[in-house]
C-alpha cells in the first residue's frame, strides 16, 4: 500500500536526466547535485546558511555535471534534492541515509520519523534517481551499448576542523581497475594532490551507487571527488570539467588497450 505523499503535483520531480540521448560511453550521476527540500518539509529546522554548506548538498558539482555532459555528449543524471531530506549515495539501513545530525548540525525534521514518512522519501526521492539510473544502463546492456559508470561529487577543504590537502579524489570499492587509471593521470597533472579513497573510501555499508550499480553489474566505474573550494566560479567550473573529460577519455583508451577491448 503506498502512504501518504511527499512531494506536490506542481513540485520537480526527483530526478533530472540531461542529455538521455548521449553517444558516449560514460554515464555520469550526481546523488546530490541540489538541496531542494519538499514544501511539506518546510527548511527541515536548518537554518538558510546551513541549507547553503556542504551539509544540504555537494557545492559546485552540478555545474560541473552539466559542462562534462556537454563536453562529451554522455547522458547525465542528477539528484535536486537535498541529501538531508535523504541521502541517495546511502543504503536504507545506514544511519545517515536520513541523518538526524549532519556533521555538527542538528537536522530536527529528520528526528521521530514514522514509518510512512520515511517510506515517503525513499519512493519519492530516493528510487525515481536510482530508477532512472538503472533504465539507462539496462538499455545500454540490452543494446549492447559500452558503459561507463562514473558519480561525480564535492567534498568540503576543511572537515570538522581539519584541513584537507587534496584537490580531488578518486573512490572505489573492491573494483579498482578502472579508478586505478583515473588516479593514475589524475596524478601527472601539474601541482595536483589526488586522493586515493581519500578524503572518503566506497564501502558497501555506507555507499550505494557505486555498489549498486557499478560494483554489481561488472562494469567499469569510479567515483572522483573535486574540493569545492576549487569549483566555485564558472571558470574554475568548467575548467575540471575539461579537465576530468581529457582524462576519462584518455582512460578509457588505457583500459580498452589494457583488457584487449575490440581486438
């Protein structure tokens, strides 16, 4: 039996799919490009400044997103709800999938949930996103279409209090063969600090989509982190999105050429 609703008639849905006509390979994904909260959730009892941190949704990604997108030709899926109304790089079971506290801040309309209301985000928010994300790649395995999984997120320069010194990240799980090229150029870049599972590592109990939908299927995937700080500007923006194209291509030729792919 379905509850009560979540989500307005007249409210976005909750997923936004850019360019589902793509030809590349690659398919990008954003759990939490946008920190749109439902109207029957009011502000969720977080103050607007707090709703603009990294707490509410992972700054600068979505632009970036679209660049990439555009940059490549690549279908492209994003997330414009906020992750404090419900994170969808979390398993249902995982404490922060909807988080009472978010880092130091308190998030009061996330304490006492029924059973209905929590039932409400995961159908309204969290599978329309994830649904969306497998279509697309069931079309590509149906078709015998090349896909490439690859989730692009923020993350904070500075994490309850400690400094963090990369400038992006690159994440996996137990299946590192194709983040391992990625990693692997992403360090030949000029001046650049590249963590490996840093600043976070992929693990089944506190990750989804790279689990779900790379790990799961055999496909190539990565997750790659970019420090905000460094993608405020339109500039900057488009910059990594360049940046991470030339080097998704140029991994893909490595690992196609590495695996024997098409010979």
């Amino acid at each position: 039996m379905t509850g009560p609703s979540l989500l307005a008639p007249e409210e976005p849905a909750a997923v936004v799919v850019l360019r589902p006509e793509g030809s590349s390979p690659f398919l990008l994904v954003s759990d939490h490009a946008g920190r749109r909260i439902p109207k029957k959730l009011g502000d969720l009892g977080v103050s607007e400044s707090e709703l603009r941190r990294h707490i509410a949704y992972d700054v600068g990604i979505e632009p970036v997103v679209r660049f990439m997108a555009e940059e490549l030709d690549a279908p492209a899926i994003l997330q414009p709800y906020s992750r404090l109304v419900i994170d969808c790089n979390r398993p249902f079971q995982a404490p922060t999938s909807i988080a009472p506290l978010s880092e130091d801040t308190p998030v009061p309309g996330n304490v006492k949930l029924t059973r209905g209301e929590i039932e409400a985000r995961q159908r309204e928010i969290f599978a329309p996103y994830h649904n969306a994300i497998t279509t697309e790649l069931d079309r590509r395995e149906r078709e015998d279409l090349p896909a490439f999984l690859v989730a692009m997120h923020s993350f904070t320069p500075v994490y309850k209090g400690m400094e963090r010194p990369w400038h992006s990240g690159v994440l996996y799980n137990r299946d590192s063969r194709f983040a391992a090229f990625i990693l692997r150029l992403l360090r030949e870049e000029d001046a650049m600090t590249v963590g490996d599972n840093e600043p976070y590592m992929v693990s089944d109990d506190t990750d989804y989509t790279i689990p779900v939908h790379g790990e799961q299927r055999g496909i190539p995937h990565v997750a790659i982190e970019i420090r905000h700080d460094l993608i405020e500007t339109e500039s900057d923006q488009r910059a990594w999105a360049e940046r991470i194209c030339r080097i998704l291509k140029t991994a893909k030729v490595l690992r196609d050429e590495s695996y024997g792919v098409g010979r």
